[in-house]
C-alpha cells in the first residue's frame, strides 16, 4: 500500500463556554487543520492538527498548514502509511519542531491503518488494557464564584474530576478552589493549573493555603525552564507536582526526572508530536516510575477519540485524563462519539472510529 495524496484543510470551533483564560492568555475560538491521507488502495484516514493558541504553542494554523501540505505531505506520497517509525523520522529530518503539525499527520495514519486492517486504533499499539478511562474536565479562571457554578454544573452530568485555571493573586486563587470545593463536594478530584504563573516560593504558599480543600495535583506552578524551582515546589507540598509546559519530548522528560521535578507528566497528542512520539514519552515514564496522564488540546471529537485510543493502551495509568473538552467545542465536524458518566470508552469501528464530516470540511465526501 503507497500514499498517493495528503490534503489539509483549515477549520475553526469555538468555546460554548465563553470568557476562558488561562493565566497565559484566553480566546473563545480554536483553529484546527483536519488532514485527509489517501492510498493506491483506495483506504484513507482522517486526522487532526491542533495548532494551538499562539501564547501557548508559539505557532499558527497558516504556518502548520503550509507545513503539512507544502513540505511534510509532499515527502510522504509513495511511502508505506504502515512504515511509521521511518515516516515520524523522515519528518524529524525535513523540520525541528511544528510538533503540532506531525501530530495531524501521526493521526491520519493511524485511521488510515486501523481502517486498512478493521481493527480499531488502539489494537495498533499494543490493544487496550483497561475498557475505559474517568474523564476530567476543565474549568476556565474564572472570577470563583462562577468558576464554582460552571464547575457545579459540569459536575452535574457525571464527572468526577476536575481542573481549575488558576493564576491570578493569592487571595483570588484559594478562593477559587474553596468556591468549587464546596459546590462539588468531597468526593471530586481536583487539580489546579498555573500554567507558570508563580515563583517557586509564591507557589508553594498557594498550594499549601489550598490544603483544607484537598487539591489532588497541581499543574505547572512556576515556568517551563525552572526544572530546579518545580523541584523545591514538590518538596514543599502535599499534592502531586504535573508537568505540562516543561515536557514536550522524550528528552525533555528525561530532563524532568533526572531534576525529580514532578510526579507526573502531563502527555499530549499535539504537543509531542503525535501518538507513536507519546508512546515513547511514556516509556520513558514507566522506566522511571513516574506517573503519566493524557493532557488536553481541545478541539473536536477526532482528537480526543485519539486521545481514548492512547490511554486506554497505557499500563501505568492509574489518573484521570483530560479527554472531555470536545463537549463545550461548537462547529466540530465530528460525530459518533460521546462521553457516558464521566467515563469515556474508545470507539470499536475502525481506525480513530468517528464520523467525520468530509462535505464540510470540502475533503470529499
Ligand atoms: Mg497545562
């Protein structure tokens, strides 16, 4: 079986949950590449590129599409889609980093071989050791009291876990979490984000205000670099130290154990590359006996039945996995799969198993 085309297309959904901000930055809108890969056998496969916000991924939906249709689409027509170690190498070698665009690609090419074989994603890395994964959901920061009320009403449908944004003065951040705690009651999982805000000593100050309110983790206290400073942050409190904007690789998350800068890595499809990459971040992990957990990208159904695919194959995963946000995404393309219970479950028709839209996407039909 040869590649014979590789399209991307452009496309956008926006937050339901309007107003979001990180401590880094906010936008109610998400531009996505969907990418279509298209074989001599008449098999294709669907995958999608989440550029990300700008201050967060330092890229743009322009660059990554004319990444994936000038230069890494072009190199892989006439190759094997099932040669993937020497395709993810092959595109290593044409750019460093546009990790997010690679990940479109990895996507499209797992569909594409699930489909050429029937089998659904995951039995193409290994199979599913669990049926399911608990789904945690983010909140945005917003001002606490209606952080406490959106999170109540995502409590509501089921879920059990959730994340809060936080980031803003010291006051403001243990009210937020005092807020959603007592809207929620004891029994959910929280975990805070600070997408760097804080100094080491800032964070650990927060962190330990927070104590009455049982934060199970806290993600990302101090800045991507500061592998010394998330060290002395973890020695210093209770809950579990994530690390989200320090890891993107394999050799970053070598950097971050050999710094025992956190007890679990936050793994993301888009961030690092897609999901052979993330197969290897997690080796990694199991070698070191650190935890892991599937981070989100929000976006569309796509991404995150992907995102289920992964975690479902992971055998050291013991916590909750941000791979819900496609509930508050309008405009997604996708269909044929939802989350039950706060329990999400990967689609067993083949490849990535959802229903994508082609007519929309103008990617044929
Ligand atoms: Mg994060």
């Amino acid at each position: 079986m040869r590649i014979t085309k590789v399209r991307a297309v452009p496309h956008t959904v926006h937050n339901t949950l309007t107003g979001w901000k990180i401590s880094t930055g906010g936008s109610d809108t998400h531009s996505l590449i969907f990418i279509r890969i298209d074989t001599d056998k008449g098999v294709f496969g669907v995958g999608v590129a989440s550029p990300g916000q700008i201050f967060i991924s330092g890229d743009t939906q322009a660059h990554c599409l004319e990444m994936i249709n000038q230069v890494f689409g072009p190199a892989i027509v006439g190759t094997d889609p099932f040669d993937i170690e020497a395709i993810v190498s092959e595109l290593d070698g044409l750019s460093k980093g546009v990790e997010r665009a690679k990940a479109g690609i990895d996507l499209a090419l797992y569909d594409l071989m699930g489909k050429a074989l029937a089998v659904p994603a995951n039995a193409l890395f290994g199979g599913a050791v669990r049926e399911r994964v608990r789904v945690t959901r983010l909140m945005g920061m917003y001002a606490p009291k209606e952080m406490a009320e959106k999170s109540s009403a995502i409590v509501r449908k089921g879920y059990t876990a959730l994340k809060l944004k936080v980031g803003t003065t010291l006051k403001e951040d243990v009210e937020r979490v005092q807020r959603v705690r007592e809207a929620v009651g004891p029994d959910v999982t929280i975990t805070i984000d600070f997408n760097m805000h804080c100094t080491p000593k800032e964070a650990i100050e927060r962190i330990q205000k927070m104590d009455p309110y049982d934060v199970a983790i806290a993600e990302q206290p101090v800045k991507d670099t500061n592998l010394r400073g998330m060290a002395l942050v973890r020695q210093n409190v209770r809950p579990l130290i994530l690390a989200d904007e320090s890891v993107h690789s394999a050799v970053d998350a070598l950097r971050v154990i050999e710094n025992e800068a956190a007890d679990v890595l936050s793994l993301k499809i888009p961030k690092m590359g897609g999901i052979f990459k993330v197969r290897k971040v997690a080796a990694v992990c199991e070698a070191a006996g650190v935890g892991y957990l599937i981070g989100t990208a929000p976006g569309s159904r796509l991404l995150d039945a992907a995102n289920v695919h992964l975690a479902v194959s992971l055998r050291d995963l013991s916590l909750p996995c941000e791979i819900g946000e496609f509930e508050r995404m309008g405009n997604d393309p996708c269909r044929g799969f939802e989350i039950v219970e706060g329990f999400s479950t990967p689609p067993q028709r083949p490849g990535l198993g959802v229903e994508v839209d082609l007519t929309k996407l103008d990617l044929g039909s």
